[in-house]
C-alpha cells in the first residue's frame, strides 16, 4: 500500500492512558492506516519523529471559539498548542441557534457583536464553519441562555410554559441536526433566573439523541455543594451524563474545599454518569461580574466599553484613580471584563488530577488582553503539571485531552492513536513542550509544539499554520 505520509520513529501515546511505546505511523486518506515498524513502506512523505511523542491531537471541551473558528479561522490560538477539535456553545451560550433583536446580552457577547450571530437553526452553523474551513475541527453545544434569549422579551424571569415548549422545540431541532448537548450557565444574571425546573424541561430532550448537559453551575462559591447537587439532579432528570464546566472552588473563603467538593462528585459517580472539566491556571476570567467584586483577590479589567482607557489595569488601581469604592468604580466601567485571580493553587491541581477531569481552556478569544489559558492551557497541563509537577505521567495527561474527552461527547474516531482512526495528530517534544502565555503578556504561541496534523494532513509546522486549512464540522457520533 501507498502511504500519504509515515511518522517515522515516534513515542507514541495513544490517548487511553495506555503506556507510551515505540513505532512508526501511517496515514491515508485521512485516518491511520497502518502502525508497527513500517521500514521500506512506500509513502509519499516521511516525517522523523526522532523519538519524540506523536499523540492524538488536543480536544479543547470548554471554548468560546463559536464565532471566531469562522471570523479567523486559522485558529491560531488553539492549534499552535496541539488542539485539532474545539467544542462550542459552552456556558450556556453558543452562536447558534439564535436569533438576536437587538444586542447580545452579558455572557453572549463575550462570542460577539449582534452582526456575528446569524444562525438562526444549527444546521446553518455547521454549514458556516464547513464553509469557513477552519484549522481545526468544530463539535458544538446548545446554549440555554440563547435558547432563552430567542424567545424570551426578559432575562430576568423565569420562562413561562409557552416559552419552555418553544425552547425545547428549537434543542429538539438542534439535536436532530447533530447538536452535542445542551449546556447552562446560570452563575449569569441572564440565566439565573430559570429555576431548575426550567432547565429540567429542556434536559427532557437529550436522551433520545444520546446528548450531553454540561454546566457553569449557579454558583462556584460558598454554595458550590448546592449547586453541584441541582446539576445532578438535572442530568439524573434527563437521563443523561453532567459535565461541571471549569469546576473549581472560587473565593479565598472557599479555598481547601475541592476535598468535599470532589467527595460528592467520586459519590454522585458510583450511580451516575458525571465528570467535570478545568483549565491549569488559578485564575478565572469573564465578564466583569459585581458580585464578584471583592478586596480579598486581584481582578483584572481587560477590557471596558464604557472606560476603555482603564484596561489593563487592577480594578483596585481604577477605583484609586477614579477616587471610588471598589464597587462603585466597577459599576462605572460597565460592561467590561476581568480576570479574577480567586482560586488556590492547592485546589486547581486537586481537580486536575481527579481521575474524571478533563481539559478544557475556556478561552475567550475576543478579548483583547486574553487570560493565558487562550494560548497556553494544554502546554501547561504536559510541562508544568506532568513534567515538572509530576501530578500524573505523560500518558495520563494526554488521556485528559484526548480520548476521554472524545468518548465524553462522542467523538466516534477520535481522540485516539489507532488504526482506523482520524488522523488527528501532535507531534511535540515532551522535554521541551510548556507554555509561553503569561498575565502580562497573553498573546504567545506554546514552545515545543512540531507538527499538528488535522484530518490526515499537516496543517502547522515550524510555528506556521498551513496555507490549506483541513477542519471540519462535527456531528455527534459522527463516523
């Protein structure tokens, strides 16, 4: 057989948390055709791994990439650190399917201006990415927020009974045309007002299409046990699997507490289908939220529609200037966003490691001071926590980013080194992979990333994304 291309010599590490060994891998027509000692095979092309890793490439599980894998699609950010598949239409707020009167409501313009949501069923979203052909693979969400935003005149309500059937239509719809799941974010003033009930009734929907319900839950705060209780409920409920979107114990007086937190979690697991994903920083970032708002930890303003001279500086910096209390002077820059330095370090490595957690940036690209996790998340989970930190061997880590988040959202093929698969590939050197992102300076590409091959063909290489983009739109269980 004629090869596409051959990595010759690799460590690969097959994304089951399986140990790490030596070959050569094949590629044709898009997936892995063939793995072993592949010596005197004819192929067109022969990359020398040298014995570095050849891993399946990164599924980032927690993006907000929905309207930028088709704005700038080279995706830069994403696959200059190995990502080969994002999912969108996280924190109950996605780009589709959604119709918008006027402008988008806080979170939803974290993905956007009005002018960039205009995908009003989810079929037309995946035809916009299929066009747009990113760097990398596209999977997505429902968000409940948009759902709501679509019919509702109110934010701040409950929804009626009239606009919970109206909702479940367009999920049933979007479900039917390849949606993932559904996910809340009802820790936003635009969601937290829908009672569990409501959210409930929209769960009702996913279990015939095998869906998933993920979650940025009511709270991350003092009442996180609560929180993650009515998470549960919801999927147990709809009789389907919870994913707790960037769990994490936030607030210096809930600091320690990913003991008991991660308790109920390994508890709520011996009878239920739940996992959680984080990202590797201390750190949080969003819109600035006033509730948040608090002299026990830094909050960063990186950016203000109404004070825009003051990003880039420390909240606390502002409210000196401006000679207000903190409160006020974040009222004054309204809308805006922040980087909430409100986790401890103890806490982000005790999710990381727990054995149901998976990887996921949370990025938000449009920001334009970004939180370093945009640039720099799985770099940082490969150098630092499993090279440096030792929290768990290499195999463990890529497992956290590959085929436990594909066989999480049914990726079918994905995630994997084997042959058969998609060839959805990183080659990296595992000495000198780490991130370059830091608080002062977000923007920077990871260092000891080589190749990132997306559907069977190299799409980044010597820090270049290619001329030809190979992503594509994923459906669930999509061969």
């Amino acid at each position: 057989m004629q090869f596409d291309i051959v990595f010759r010599n690799v460590q690969v590490v097959d994304g089951t948390a399986a140990q790490a060994y030596n070959a050569d891998v094949a590629i044709k027509d898009q997936r892995i055709a063939a793995i072993g000692d592949l010596a005197g095979c004819e192929t067109a092309k022969i990359i020398d791994g040298e014995g570095r890793v050849l891993a399946p490439g990164f599924i980032d599980v927690h993006t907000h990439d929905d309207t930028n894998v088709i704005r700038y699609p080279e995706c830069l950010p994403k696959i200059s650190q190995g990502v080969t598949t994002v999912i969108v239409g996280n924190c109950g707020i996605s780009a589709s399917p959604a119709v918008l009167a006027g402008d988008p409501p806080d979170p939803m313009n974290l993905l956007g201006q009005q002018n960039d949501f205009k995908y009003p069923s989810f079929q037309s979203y995946a035809d916009a990415v299929q066009a747009a052909q990113p760097a990398v693979n596209v999977a997505a969400l429902v968000g409940h927020t948009t759902l709501r935003n679509n019919v509702m005149d109110e934010l701040q309500r409950p929804a009626t009974p009239s606009e919970i059937t109206q909702m479940q239509t367009t999920l049933r719809d979007a479900m039917a045309q390849g949606a993932l799941g559904l996910s809340s974010g009802l820790a936003y003033a635009s969601a937290k007002s829908a009672p569990t009930e409501e959210v409930m009734a929209l769960a009702e929907e996913l279990a015939a299409f095998e869906g998933i319900y993920t979650t940025h839950m009511r709270t991350e705060f003092e009442q996180i046990l609560e929180a993650m209780d009515e998470a549960f409920r919801t999927g147990k409920h709809g009789k389907v699997p919870v994913v707790i979107s960037h769990l994490k114990c936030a607030g210096a007086g809930n600091w320690g507490r990913t003991v008991e937190v991660l308790d109920a979690m390994e508890k709520t697991a011996v009878h239920q289908d739940v996992a959680c994903d984080c990202y590797p920083y201390s750190a949080s970032s969003s819109t600035l939220d006033l509730k948040q708002v608090s002299d026990d930890i830094d909050i960063f303003i990186t950016w203000s529609e109404t004070l825009p001279q003051h990003a880039g500086k420390l909240l606390a910096e502002i409210a000196t200037e401006m000679a207000l209390p903190l409160l006020d002077a974040a009222k004054a820059l309204q809308p805006a966003g922040a980087v909430y330095h409100c986790m401890d370090e103890a806490d982000v490595e005790r999710v990381l490691k727990y054995r149901l957690t998976m990887v996921g940036s949370d990025g938000l690209p449009n920001d334009p001071h970004p939180h370093p996790r945009l640039w720099g998340t799985f770099p940082k989970v490969l150098g630092y926590y499993s090279r440096e930190r030792k929290l768990f061997d290499l195999p463990t880590a890529v497992h956290k980013m590959t085929g436990m988040s594909a066989q999480r959202y049914c990726l079918t093929d994905r995630g994997v080194i084997r042959e058969g698969a998609y060839a959805d590939l990183v080659l990296f050197d595992a000495n000198k992979i780490q991130d370059s992102a830091t608080f002062d300076n977000p923007i920077q590409a990871a260092k000891g990333i080589e190749v990132v091959m997306v559907n069977g063909a190299v799409s980044y290489q010597n820090g270049q994304v290619g001329s030809h983009r190979h992503g594509r739109f994923l459906y669930r269980h999509q061969r």
